[in-house]
C-alpha cells in the first residue's frame, strides 16, 4: 500500500504547488471549476483522485500551468488514478495447498489391533527345545477324509480396508504420473482484470498486465452522460457528484442512453514493455429498443475541455463494429492527430485509452477484446463491466429532461427539445 500512497501523493502535491501560484482560495477555485470547495481540497491533501482529467485540467489553466506541467500533471494523474483503483492485497490469507500438490504421505493407524509394546531380549523367554521328530511308520489303515460343510471366511477390519484402497489408489497415481513422464502440474487461477494466456503445453498463466475499465464517467468531453431510466420525472433523484455516477446509475437501473464513453487504464505488471496490438469489439447481444423503455435523463452541466490521449470511436449500428482511431485535443485547444495501434506500456507507463460507443437504432451488449505481446508471448483480455457485458441503447423518439439548477425554481427536471436532446448525444 505504500507504493499506492506514494503514487497519489506526488500528483497531490503538484496540485498544491499549482494552487499555491495564486492567491485565489479554495472556494474560489471551485466556483470556477463547479466543483465544491471541499472536494478539491480533498483533491489537493491526496483524500481522493478524480475520475475525470477535465476537471484537473481546467484547475491547472486556471493556476497559469505550463504546457509541460500540464503534461507531468496528466501522467501523475494517470498513475494515481492507476494506484487507487489497484486491488488492495488481502492480509492474513492462509496458505493453501494447491490443487494437485503433494501433501506428503498419508498414514493410516491400525485402530483394530493395538501396537504391541517393545520387549527386551533379556525378558523375553528361551526358546523351547524342539524335540526330534522321526518320521513314523507309514500307516496301513484307510483314511477317513472329513469335508467340512462350511468354513466362516475371516471378516477384514474396516481400517485396513481403508488403508488397502488408499494405498491402491497411491499407486495408480504413482504409475499413471511415471506413464505421463511428469506429475500433473495444479490449475492456476488468473488475477482479476488479468485474463489468462495459454503457454507452453496448456497451463493458465496470468498477463503481464493489468487493466480498469469505468463507463459511468462524466463523458468524453466532461459534459455528462446520458442515462435511460423507466422513472418518471417526480421519482428520479437529481444528478449526483461525479464519484457517485456508478452507485446513482446501479440504484435507478439507468442504460447508457445514445452514446457509451469507456474510459480504459492499461498498465504493465512489470519492467518489460507490453504491446498492445490491437482492440476488437464484440457485440453479445443486439435487440430493437422498447418503447415504453423511459426517459432520457442528461447529466450535463456544461461542457469543459476535454482530452482525449487515445480515442476511439465504435459505430455499435454496424454489421461488424470495430474500434476506429480519432483525432482529439491535449485540453488547451491544441489538435492532436489519431494515433493507432500499436502501444506500449509498462508499470510506470500506463496508458488509458478513451472509447466512445454510439447507437441509433438498437439495445446492444457488447464488449471488447484487446490483444497483447510481450518477452515471445500473446495473448487477450477482455474488457467489460465487472465479468457483464457493456449495455447500450438508444435515445430516438424518447423524451428527454435535463436538471434545473439557475432558474427561479430550480432543483427539479426540466424536458429537453428532441433536437437539443440529439445535440447532448452528440
């Protein structure tokens, strides 16, 4: 956890040093970015990293940041935000034995018959003296031959039937592992948001990377995303902070409405440079949209600038979807060209790739699969939500509201026209 706090530190104190240039206050700050105070102060003392670089964006413009701070600050966030969503290792597991391992002999005690005790040669007695047997005289009577009419077989104690069959067992182990050259090696379980790669003869070995991916974010342009809810108006809750996007979406059982943003962090586990090749979409399931599905509900406060470090933008109306690279802006209003496949990450180079899902006419599950090369090994990851597919559908002919938040009656849903509505889909 150490490497986690360190992580988050940095770009926390380079949020302070930013904010330290001016004599605006906290307060202050925040009514320019639309924030409260109180979250970027949380921001500033490293209690939280934001989901979204808009937001921190803004704030370094606001504190006359360079181009190249600008730069160092995005990729201290990316690391931080990287380092906070890592899985935490659970303390005090205890060891198991893995399945198939030898777990030493097995010893199975004769419970029939107790262990005589050790006897000294000095007590034990003499052996009786064997008398000289000469043979007899042969017998010239007949015999007389008795055939028993049955003979009781001796029963087996229960224990040493136990310990026949195991020892039976043990040794049809024994010869089927010297038949197969080798022992049988244990299955191994990859790590979460790992995927397994094949290798070698068959046996799972985990990817040398590890990947989070968040489609309840504030959109790819920081103006909101758009949610389907089968609630009216009067029973929707209004829009929550941007942290709580996911847990607000999950209680109202909201569907990505018209366009999916899917903000993906790759990172490597280690050293050595992993290659992205390439990343697929696959649609699950594809459906015509209901239409008494609900309302379009926009999580829209305005639009801020945006960055887009590698975007991509996927047609889910398609035939065949597919993941096509897009030009996009380094937050300041400079253009920056599409940059495809391949990339390169490790652990202390992550890259988060910025996809953008749009659907007209159909209620879609999907997710994508990203391929990987690294040190003569290959290999997938799928990318979905949480071991669920990605949901979608769309936003034509439904009814569209927006918050009220500056009007004299503020704090409740206003409709949106069907044009202005198709423009925040946009």
């Amino acid at each position: 956890m150490a490497a986690v706090h360190d992580d988050v530190a940095e770009f926390a104190l380079l949020l302070r040093r930013l904010k330290e240039r001016t004599d605006r206050s906290y307060a202050a700050l925040a009514r320019r970015l639309d924030m409260h105070a109180s979250t970027l102060h949380r921001y500033c003392a490293g209690e939280a990293v934001p989901q979204e670089f808009a937001g921190v964006e803004r704030f370094a413009v606001l504190c006359g940041a360079s181009v190249e701070e600008r730069t160092e600050l995005h990729r201290r966030w990316v690391v931080a935000d990287a380092a906070r969503r890592r899985p935490r290792p659970q303390e005090g597991r205890r060891a198991a034995v893995p399945p198939g391992g030898d777990t030493g002999p097995v010893v199975v005690a004769d419970l029939a018959r107790p262990a005589p005790a050790a006897v000294p040669d000095s007590a034990r007695p003499a052996p009786a003296a064997v008398p000289d047997l000469a043979c007899p005289a042969p017998d010239r009577r007949p015999r007389v031959r008795f055939r028993p009419r049955h003979r009781p077989r001796p029963r087996r104690s229960p224990v040493r039937s136990v310990a026949l069959a195991l020892s039976l067992v043990a040794a049809l182990n024994g010869l089927t592992a010297s038949t197969a050259g080798r022992p049988p090696a244990p299955a191994a379980h990859p790590a979460p948001g790992a995927g397994p790669a094949l290798q070698g003869a068959g046996v799972a070995t985990p990817a040398p990377l590890t990947w989070t991916a968040d489609d309840h974010t504030l959109g790819l342009t920081s103006c909101g995303e758009d949610y389907v809810v089968a609630q009216p108006p009067q029973n929707v809750p209004p829009p929550p902070h941007p942290e709580d996007i996911a847990a607000w979406a999950t209680s109202q059982r909201a569907v990505h409405a018209g366009t999916t943003g899917v903000r993906i962090t790759v990172q490597g586990r280690g050293s050595a440079a992993v290659v992205l090749q390439a990343l697929h979409v696959r649609v699950a399931h594809r459906t015509t949209p209901d239409r008494d599905r609900g309302a379009v509900y926009s999580l829209s406060d305005g639009c801020g600038a945006g960055i887009t470090p590698r975007f991509f933008s996927v047609d889910l109306d398609a035939y065949q979807p597919v993941a096509r690279s897009m030009p996009g802006d380094d937050g300041a209003g400079t253009p920056v060209p599409a940059i495809g496949f391949p990339y390169r990450v490790s652990l202390q180079d992550p890259e988060v790739l910025m996809v953008s899902a749009r659907t007209e006419s159909c209620t879609c599950d999907w997710y994508l699969d990203l391929t990987w090369s690294s040190q003569g090994r290959t290999g997938t990851v799928r990318i979905d939500d949480h071991g669920r597919p990605f949901h979608s559908t769309s936003s034509t002919g439904l009814p569209g509201y927006r918050y009220d938040r500056v009007s004299h009656r503020p704090g409740r849903w206003v409709p949106i026209p069907a044009a202005n509505l198709d423009a925040t889909a946009d």
